[in-house]
C-alpha cells in the first residue's frame, strides 16, 4: 500500500481533520457542512474552542440531506475534550446537537 499524505489531519484550532469543511455555531446546534464531492473524512471538535459546548457536550450526531431532513444516526467517539467523527461521501451536512 503506498502512503498518501494528502489525508493527513491538520490542526485548524478548534478542529483537527483530513478534510475541507464549513463549520456554522448557534446555541443550540452545530452543523458541519463538507465542500460539495467531498470524500469521506474524519473531525475531531475541541469542545473547549466551541462555546456552546463549555457547559453541556454535545450528545447526538445525524446526517441530514440538503432539506434538512435526516439521513441517519452518525456514531461518534466523545473524550473530556473532543468529539470525533467520520463523514460520508454523498451526505450533504452533520448537525451536532446537544
């Protein structure tokens, strides 16, 4: 297997991740938007760089179609600091919600 350094993950402050993305805050959801054909990649968020997530971390992930509607149950790994996550190709944007 060759060795591809393009998917290595770079530190963008309050995310770690191998992929391109748009990250949209409110009180009470996240949402994570990947560039259009983007493939599959993985976030680490740090809960400290997030404000809305000082006091309560977030508890659910769903992928969610252009409408809005979901797609399906995204499973996350969740630690004192961060929570991390791999998109899907073809999945339009991920609401992270507490």
């Amino acid at each position: 297997s060759r060795l591809n350094l393009s998917k290595k993950p770079i530190d963008f402050g309050p995310a770690v991740t191998d992929g391109a993305f748009r990250l949209e805050l409110s009180p009470k959801q996240t949402i994570v938007t990947p560039l259009p054909d983007s493939p599959t990649f993985s976030i680490t968020l740090k809960l400290e760089r997030l404000p809305q997530f000082a006091r309560r971390p977030p508890k659910k992930i769903i992928a969610v179609d252009p409408r809005g509607k979901e797609l399906r149950k995204v499973k996350f790994r969740r630690d004192g600091k961060t929570i991390a996550f791999e998109t899907r190709q073809g999945e339009f944007a991920y609401k992270i919600l507490e």
